[in-house]
C-alpha cells in the first residue's frame, strides 16, 4: 500500500483538504484500496479539529473533514511516507533538515503538480483567502498522475 503524507503547519486546514481532495480523487478512480492518505502538522498538536472555515470550504468542493483532528509530525510519520507533500518552502526546508532521512521524499505541492515552488497561502495568516482550498484540489485533480509518477518505482499504481 503506497502511503501519502500532506503537510501543513497546523493541520486543521490545508493539509486535511489536500488529503481529503486526493482520497476522493483516489476513489473516483477506483484506486483507495492501493492508498493510505493522511496529514500532520509541523506547528501543532495532537486531536483539533479542522478549522471551521475549512469544513465549509471542504463542503463547496463535496469534501468532508468533519471527523479529521490534527496530528504532529513525527519520525514515524514520516518514515512510513512514501512520498511527502508540503504547503510552503518553510516546511519542506524545515522537514528536510529536522528528519534528514526522509529529504528526498518531500515536496512542495504546487512544485510536484506543475513544476513551480510557490507557497499554498495559509488561510489563517491570509485572511478571505477561498480560492486557497479550491487550488489544492485543482492541483491533485488536474495533476494527480504528476503526483503518482513522484512514488518510488516499487510503489507506483498504473493510472487507471
């Protein structure tokens, strides 16, 4: 089972979205069964739940987050990641140096969808920002095979 690790800072925004999104994306196309798909936090703890403007978001775009709660990451984690996307520069160079091991697992979202690093705006920081959760669904939606081709050889499922 190939497992995909969304990374945020808080975990209770766009990373339960991103994760959310590519679930849905996953079984639109008939492939939950070959995926784990889950997020954490780098600036977090354990057991919050989503945001409240993030659940509304979520429903816009037919997602539900209702049930998610945050976790922080962790070495574990990470290690069971096969592949590891974050929302901003700050996280993938934080990640990278926290958890060296796992460097080359890490992505930018917008850099493994259209080639570009650019940061995911954080709502929280960024405020009347709606368009942020439509654009990390646009992104997995539109370029989930960029995604998939990221994932080690072994793990990667024929796009179907």
């Amino acid at each position: 089972m190939t497992n995909i690790l969304f990374v945020c800072m808080a975990n209770r925004y766009r990373s339960p979205i991103a994760e959310a999104c590519f679930k849905a994306e996953t079984t639109k196309r008939g492939e939950e069964e070959n995926w784990h798909i889950s997020s954490a936090g780098t600036w977090t703890k354990d057991g919050f739940p989503p945001m409240q403007d993030a659940r509304t978001q979520a429903e816009k775009l037919g997602l539900d987050i209702q049930n998610h709660r945050s976790r922080v990451v962790s070495n574990e984690i990470l290690d069971k990641a096969d592949l590891i996307l974050v929302m901003e520069q700050g996280q993938k160079e934080a990640l990278s140096n926290e958890y060296p091991q796992v460097k080359n697992k890490i992505y930018m979202l917008a850099e493994a969808t259209i080639g570009i690093s650019y940061n995911i705006p954080d709502p929280i920081t960024h405020k009347n920002e709606d368009s942020i959760p439509l654009e990390i669904c646009d992104l997995i939606r539109k370029h989930y095979e960029k995604i998939t081709a990221l994932l080690p050889s072994a793990t990667q499922h024929p796009v179907g």
